[in-house]
C-alpha cells in the first residue's frame, strides 16, 4: 500500500501530524504498536490533561540547542491549541502557573484528535508491530506483523522511553541512528530523585510536603517539595531533575519569601522561641523538627550566637541534598535527550541530509517544563511537520 506519508507512533505529536497533513489533502498512515492511541494523554494530568501552558517558549525547554523549539512554538501557539479545544466544545480551566486543564477527561483530547484525524481521512492501524523501515529509492517501506507500507515522507513521532509500561519504547533513536541522525544521551526526566542512605533521617518524612526553591546548577524552581520513602519528589523537584546529572548536588531553600536576615530577626522580636517553633512557621512541623535536629538547635535562639544564627539561615536556604540517582524511566514523565537538533531543520523536522525523513514530539531533544509544556512542543513540532510532509 502507497501513501504520501507514513507516520509512526500515535501519540500527541503524531496524531497532530497525520490530521494536520491529512486535512491538507495528503493520503497518510498513522501506525502505532500499541492497542490504543494517546495513552500518555490519556493518564495525564491526573487525568485531566494539562494540555497546554500559556507561557510556552523556547527558555522553558531543555535542549542542546535551546533556539530549536523557537520556529515550531513560534508557528503554533498554546493559543492556536485552545482555538482546537473550543472549536470542540471541550471545557477548559486554568491552574496556578498558566496551565490549562480540560474540566473533564483527557479522553476528550485524545477523541479530539481523533475526528481531527477522521477530517482528514487518516487511516490508523493500531497494534501492528514495526518489524523494518527502510529506504531506497526515494521511497521508505514500512514492514509490520500485518503488512508492508511505502511513502515518500516517514515521520517518527514514537516519543522516548519513559513509562515503558505505556508502551514506550527507545525505537525512535534506533531508527534516528540507523539514517544518519545522532543522538543526545537520553536520561529520565521530571522524575523523583532518590537519597543514599546517609540522608535516611529526610525519608522518615516520607508524605511530608513544603513549599521550597529547588536549584540544580542554574535552574531553579519554586514550587512545593515532598519527601519520599526513596528521598524527594513533588513539582520543585521533578523540574530540576531534568537538569540534574549523577554526582550533583540540589540545593533547597526552605525559606522563600522570607527577608534575609530572618533568623536574626526573630531572635530580637522572640528571643525565648526555639529554632524548630519559628520553623514551624515556615515548614510543616515534622520538618521542622528534623531541620533543627540537623543543625543541631537548641532550646532558646537567645543562646545561639548571632553568627551561629547566620550560619543556620544560610543553610536553610540552600540545604544541599547530593542525590544518589532519580527513579528512572519507570516513573519518569518525559526524557531528556533523544534525536540531535542539529540533524534537523527547526521549520519542518526534517533531516537535513534526509529530507523525507521528520522527527517529532519527545523523540526529539526538546524537553519541557512540568505544566503542559512537553504537550505544547508535540502539537507544535507534530503541525510543523505535518505542514510540510
Ligand atoms: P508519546 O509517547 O505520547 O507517543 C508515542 C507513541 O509511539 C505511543 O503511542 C507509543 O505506543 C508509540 N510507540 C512507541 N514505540 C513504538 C514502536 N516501537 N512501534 C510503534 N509504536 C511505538 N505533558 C504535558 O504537557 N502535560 C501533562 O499533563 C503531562 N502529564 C504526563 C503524565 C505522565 C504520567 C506521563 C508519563 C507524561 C506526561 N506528560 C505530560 C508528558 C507527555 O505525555 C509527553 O511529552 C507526550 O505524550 C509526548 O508525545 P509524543 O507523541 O512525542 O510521544
């Protein structure tokens, strides 16, 4: 069987794709070894599918080449997304930091994307394996368990390897590989960072969250933190473990918002007040409690000299935590890394030196914020293409 393209993984990128270039007239096949399509869309934001973020732009995804996602992000906007969504009926809301949310499931998303497909007269195959890809002649052959399959155009949209459960596989950088295109180091990403056992005090406060500032090198983010039975998670955390690499330290704040010179303060204004009561304040009281164990606090901060006190505040601020790794692609939310910018050409993702051949969404080393960021990037890169194919 003969089309004008060939789309691998149905995904959000792919699925954006293959309606976009099926509604401009292009005969596709949209082809997915899994029963179902969309599944990460579907279990996303807790089921509501954080499906885009207002403040979508290049600065908040980590790539070797930050300028890539510009052209793409630029052409297709969260706005552009929300326009689809309306355009549907599907109600939205907004959350804290600009991200916007369906009211009610994310199968609305992935139902959306499907009649968008269906307006474009996509032919989906789902649950076919992919045995081979090759290329000759101008034309690449798709072989499956069911069938064989040629286009002129093949977009790979098989995103990256976390959650293997969900079907996710590392078949994107195989195939990138085996025409010509390299491969950023893919590493687990927006993940829970785990501790050694040196910091076995942290998790007995496993369930115990604060609102922090998390850093990792120049990253930082100030969101809430959670301990866990393996060391840490929450937002904070999961956003700089995209930019945390083995050996490095990630330093917290447990007091954001508060004036520096704070602890100096409080010993003028309550001198009889314990280092673990005014933390309290700041930190839920387990927390607290373990922070001033730590540091060694005493009863009164009228005993604790002022440079002591300095000292303390110091490292509240940037308590360093030396994690000895994240919980890995099992329980990672997306991948850093993946098919090298430099290969592909930021208009269209294509390969330069393959121009038939397109990559899109996680696939590519674009990796977003938490927030319906890495959603965004998948419209957006899966449109570009599909413009273009
Ligand atoms: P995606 O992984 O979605 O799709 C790839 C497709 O390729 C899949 O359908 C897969 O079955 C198929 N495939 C893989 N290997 C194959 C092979 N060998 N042969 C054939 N098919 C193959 N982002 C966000 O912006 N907001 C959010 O709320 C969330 N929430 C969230 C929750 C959880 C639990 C996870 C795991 C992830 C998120 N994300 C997110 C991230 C988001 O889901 C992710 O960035 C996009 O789904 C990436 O879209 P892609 O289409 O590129 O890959």
């Amino acid at each position: 069987m003969t089309y004008d393209a060939i789309i691998l993984g149905a995904g959000g990128a792919g699925l954006m794709c293959a309606a976009v270039a099926g509604q401009r007239g292009r005969r596709v096949l949209l082809i997915d070894h899994s029963p179902e399509p969309g599944r990460k869309i579907v279990i996303s934001g807790g089921g509501r599918c954080n499906f885009t973020n207002r403040q979508s732009a290049p600065e908040r995804y980590v790539s070797a080449n930050p300028h890539f996602a510009r052209s793409a992000l630029g052409r297709y906007t969260p706005r552009d997304f929300l326009d689809l969504v309306e355009r549907h009926g599907i109600a939205w809301h907004e959350k804290t930091l600009d991200q916007l949310f369906c009211d009610g499931s994310a199968r609305q998303i992935v139902r959306m994307l499907l009649d968008e497909c269906d307006a474009g007269d996509v032919t989906l195959r789902l649950g076919e394996a992919i045995r081979d890809v090759d290329h000759a002649d101008g034309m690449f052959a798709v072989t499956t368990d069911r069938g064989r399959y040629a286009a002129m155009k093949l977009v790979i949209a098989t995103g990256g390897p976390s959650i293997p459960k969900l079907g996710a596989t590392g078949f994107a950088y195989d195939l990138a590989r085996r025409f010509g295109l390299k491969v950023v180091e893919p590493r687990p990403a927006l993940v829970p960072l785990t501790l050694p056992p040196g910091e076995a005090l942290f998790r007995e406060l496993a369930g115990v969250a604060a609102p922090v500032v998390a850093r990792c090198g120049t990253a930082a983010f100030a969101e809430a933190a959670l301990f866990t039975h393996r060391g840490l998670s929450g937002p904070a955390i999961l956003q700089v473990s995209s930019y945390w690499r083995h050996g490095e330290a990630v330093a917290i704040d447990f007091l954001p918002g508060r004036d520096k010179g704070w602890l100096l303060a409080a010993k003028r204004v309550a001198p009889r007040a314990s280092l673990r009561k005014l933390l309290g304040e700041a930190v839920p009281d387990r927390l607290a409690a373990t922070l001033a164990e730590q540091l060694g606090a005493g009863e009164r901060l009228a005993d604790t000299r002022d440079a002591v006190l300095s000292e303390w505040e110091a490292r509240l601020r940037a308590w360093s935590f030396r994690p000895n790794g994240s919980e890995g692609f099992a329980k990672a939310e997306v991948t850093v890394g993946g098919v090298a910018t430099a290969g592909l050409s930021q208009k269209d993702m294509s390969a330069r030196h393959l121009p038939g051949l397109h990559v899109i969404g996680e696939a590519v080393d674009v990796t977003g914020w938490l927030g319906g960021y890495n959603f965004q990037w998948a419209w957006a890169s899966g449109w570009a293409a599909g413009q273009a194919i």
